[in-house]
C-alpha cells in the first residue's frame, strides 16, 4: 500500500544546447577546467621539486638498471641484487668524481687567463664594438638621457650557500639511493600489485604489456645512449690528443656525461671547448680546431650513429623532443633534462598501450 501511494521521480533527462553559444560556453567552461587542472598539476610538481624530482630519477635509473638487476635475481635474492647495484652505481659515480677532480682543478686555476684571452680576442673586433657603439649614441639621442648599462652583482657569500645548500643536497642523494634501492627491490611485487586491482583479464594483459615496454623503451634507450656517449666521449679524448689539448681524457669524460642532455649537452660541451681552444692557442683559426672536431663526431653520433642504433624501435619526433626538454629544464633544472627522454618515451608506451586497448 506504501509503495502504491509512492509518486514515480521522473527521470533525469540531459538538455543538450539549443544554441550555438550554449555549446560553445559548454566547450570553454570544459576547456576552463582542464586548464585550471593542468595548472595546479605544473604548480604541484613546481612545489614539489625537491621531493619528487630524486624519486623520478630514481624510478628512471631502475628502469634502466632493471636488466642487470633480473640477471643478478638469478644467483641471489632480490634485495641483495638491489643494494649490489647500488654499491655499482656509487662505485662509477665515485669512480667519475675522482677521475674528474684532479683536471677540473687544473683547469679552474687557469679560468682567469682563459677570460683575459676571450677578452683580448674581442678587443679586435672593434668593428663590431664601433656599430655598437654608433647604436648606442642613436638610442641616447632618441631617449633624451644617458643609455648606460649597469650590471648590480649581489654581494653574497658563497661559503654560506654551499652551507645552505648541503643539507638539502645531502637528503636528496639519500632519499635517490633508497628510493632506487626499494624500487629495484620490490619493483616486481609492485607490479603484481597493480595487476591485481585490474577488473578484467584483458585489462591486466595491456597493463602488463604497458610495464613491459615502458621498462624496455627506457632501458633499451639508457643502456644504448650510454654505449653511444661512451663512443662519443671515447673519440673525443683521441680528437684531443691529436690536437694537443693537455688532459684530453678530461674532454672525453665530459662529452660523455653533458651528450645525455640533447641538444643542451653538446652545445654546452662545444662553448667550453671554445674556451680550451683560447687557452691553447693565440692565433684564431687553431682556437676553434677543439669545438669543430667535437661537432664533427657529434653531427656523426647524432645522424648516422644514433638513429641507427635506437631509431628503428623507438621514433621520436624531435619537436616534442625539445618541448619535453624545454619544459622539464624549466620546471626542474638539469635533472629534468636528464628526465625529459625517459618521460616522453614512458608516456609513449602508455598511449601506445592505451590506444591498443580502446581500439578493441
């Protein structure tokens, strides 16, 4: 009897837009909402720089580390595989750090006379300097005033922000040890984890596929990249040796380590050979003999070496090469370009899997 004297709710009906300016608020109001979306998510990662960034390089290492470390779950646990390539990562890394002192120290002491040499080589462009200075008279008569370039140089003490800094340094190498420790440790069991909270077996075979080739995207391109650099820091140290250029091992090392960053690496590697070349010779055309057979080998590396090596599995387009460079180096300083790659080509087996999925 209650239910008979119960009125019937009607049902809920969608109204779709009349207009054409109802559907068109209807698509910015969306478009509103994924852009206050994408800005609280760049203003997240912005804020959490010093957290996340030391657990992202560490999720990218163990994926790069994830072949030796199986091979090692062979002959021991895995946690024991875990901490022993670790202890291999700190022994390269310190191995790097001392083979990198002694030269750099060498090298830093004559920054001075590199500077003076920059500056007399510039002294003869007077040229340039007279243009210039015929610029600057134009825009002083323009103006009405005095058009004068101040440079403030902020009176800071450098032994108080290495003191500030230590701290913040130190924890963050700690929490990348560890973060890389635990993921390499239990890096399978979080995988079954997820799996297991996929509704159903079709669901579970794309994500699974998803780990398995964002795991051998990065490793493959890590693993590839290092041979390469390797080759190219390699060919570097030769190049310098042929040229004469005193600790031409030192070059070789820094090709290898600044050829991860692409684009910014060697342009940044060309410049401080620039400056080496000053340092060695007095006349022009020999100065430049250390940057050109750098970008030499590296129009070799980056054409033929490279695309033969890693571009026929994984084809990326250079322009989002660059945007993912662009906006990791500008949210999270070097780490982030070292992140970009390995983040564009984690996103890239997602929307592969993805796609698969959706399809069928």
């Amino acid at each position: 009897m209650k239910k008979a004297l119960k009125r019937a709710e009607p049902p809920i009906v969608r109204v779709a837009p009349r207009t054409g300016v109802d559907a068109s608020l209807n698509s910015l109001s969306r478009l509103s909402i994924i852009a206050i979306g994408l800005i609280a998510i760049f203003t997240a990662l912005d804020q959490t720089q010093s957290l996340l960034a030391p657990l992202s390089l560490a999720f990218v290492t163990g994926l790069m580390a994830s072949p030796v470390s199986n091979v090692l779950e062979k002959l021991m646990p895995a946690p024991l595989a875990a901490a022993l390539v670790v202890l291999l990562f700190l022994a390269f890394i310190g191995s790097v750090i001392t083979l990198f002192s002694m030269p750099l120290s060498i090298w830093t002491d004559r920054l001075p006379e590199i500077w003076q040499e920059m500056q007399r080589h510039l002294l003869d462009w007077r040229t340039v300097f007279d243009t210039l200075g015929g610029v600057q008279e134009q825009i002083r008569t323009i103006s009405g005033g005095k058009a004068q370039m101040t440079v403030d140089i902020a009176d800071t003490s450098t032994v108080e922000e290495i003191a500030t800094l230590a701290p913040t340094i130190a924890a963050q190498i700690i929490l990348y040890l560890a973060s890389l420790y635990f993921f390499l440790a239990t890096r399978n069991t979080i995988r079954a984890s997820i799996l297991s909270l996929c509704a159903t077996r079709r669901t579970r075979l794309h994500t699974a596929r998803m780990f398995r080739d964002a795991e051998w995207f990065v490793s493959r391109y890590l693993l590839s990249i290092t041979v390469i650099n390797a080759g190219l820091g390699l060919a570097t140290a030769l190049a310098m040796w042929a040229l004469g250029v005193q600790q031409p091992y030192l070059w070789g090392m820094l090709a290898f380590l600044l050829n991860y960053v692409v684009y910014i690496g060697p342009a940044l590697m060309a410049f401080i050979l620039l400056g080496v070349g000053l340092a060695t010779w007095d006349y022009p055309p020999a100065i430049f003999f250390p940057m050109a057979s750098f970008l030499v080998l590296n129009m070799i590396e980056a054409q033929f070496v490279t695309p033969s090596v890693i571009g026929r599995s994984v084809t990326l387009n250079p322009f989002f090469v660059f945007l993912s460079l662009a906006f990791w180096i500008w949210l999270w300083g070097p780490i982030g370009g070292l992140l970009a790659v390995p983040f564009l080509l984690i996103g890239f087996a997602v929307l592969r899997n993805t796609n698969v999925l959706a399809k069928r």
